[in-house]
C-alpha cells in the first residue's frame, strides 16, 4: 500500500494569468523569453507542491519554443497540470495563452514541461503520492509524460558517456538520490 493516497490532476492544478507591461519587453514590444519561463517555473511550482504537499524545486525544463510573440498589454494565461509523478518527482505541465484583452482573443503561444523534485528542509528528495489520472486527456498526457521521461534518461545517459564519466545511479524515479545507503557527499543538492 503506498504512504500517500493517489492524487489527481484535478486536484492540483493552478491557472495564473499576468498583465504585460512596457517593463517586461524588449524594444519591439514583444515580451521578454525569460519573463515567460519565470511565469511557467512559478505556475508549474504551485502544480507541483499542491500535488507533493511539500517544497518542490526545479529540476528540468524541456525544450521551450516560442510560436509567436506575446506583445505588451496581452494578459499571459498560464495553464499548469501535473502529468507524471515518479518516486520523489513531479512532471507539470504548462500552457501558455496570450489573450488580447480588447477582443477577447486568445492564442497558444507556447507549451513546456517542467520537473520538480520534493524536498525536506535539509534539500533530501521526498516520496511523493502517486497520480491517479481520471479523464481520457489526463491519461493520454500520462502516458506522454513517461515516454518523455525515458528520452530524458536517455539523453542523460549518453552524455555521461561521453564525457567519460558512469551514468548517474538511479532511484525508482531516476531522479533522486542513488539510495540511502550512498555517502552524503555523492548525493545531488537541490538546495
């Protein structure tokens, strides 16, 4: 039986929307990349915590295109949902829309998947509850999200071979510590 009872998606989603003002673009009037990404990390960090009910920290950030400009005065919808949760982390993803608030229209702009890891006071990686996915999307988004983590390992993987070095040990999720059983200077800080 697991510690935690399973969560939904329901349960910790976060929509967050933000207003763009002349202080967030460059001289075109086209919003800042940095200033989106710090809205999604923050958006996809209350996902994760609500999901984990502990501090969650950053761990990864997929590929992030942007489809097309977000422009000074377009309110910025974020839309973050947990996806997949391994032992000790959190995948959320997030949504970004731009809406034109003089017409209404909104627009995708651009999409991000973003891992956390739950984390005790001292930094150590945290069991997380599972994820019980309850709508055909939230499945289908599931079963995304583990592919993608497989093709993250992998990438993670590969590049340790080529710098010579062994492939990071593993836990059950592939994201904390080796196990506990490991020295305290081997383990990753998330501090």
């Amino acid at each position: 039986m697991p510690p935690f009872p399973a969560r939904t998606p329901r349960e910790s989603q976060h929509e967050t929307s933000e207003l763009m003002l002349p202080q967030d673009a460059n001289n075109l009037g086209h919003v800042f990349g940095g200033v989106i990404l710090s809205m999604m990390d923050k958006a996809a960090a209350v996902a994760a915590i609500r999901h984990a009910r502990a501090t969650c920290v950053t761990a990864s950030i997929d590929r992030v295109d942007f489809r097309e400009p977000i422009h000074v005065g377009d309110l910025v919808v974020m839309k973050a949902s947990v996806n997949h949760v391994g032992r000790t982390s959190v995948e959320v993803g997030v949504r970004v829309e731009a809406e034109e608030l003089t017409s209404g229209r909104r627009r995708h702009t651009n999409s991000c998947y973003l891992t956390f890891v739950a984390v005790d006071r001292n930094g150590r990686p945290l069991e997380v509850p599972p994820l019980r996915p309850e709508t055909p999307d939230e499945v289908r988004r599931a079963a995304a999200a583990v592919e993608r983590r497989r093709r993250r390992l992998e990438e993670r993987d590969a590049e340790s071979r080529r710098a010579g070095a062994a492939p990071p040990p593993r836990d059950g999720d592939g994201l904390g510590p080796p196990d506990s059983h490991a020295p305290p200077d081997t383990r990753p800080s998330f501090a």
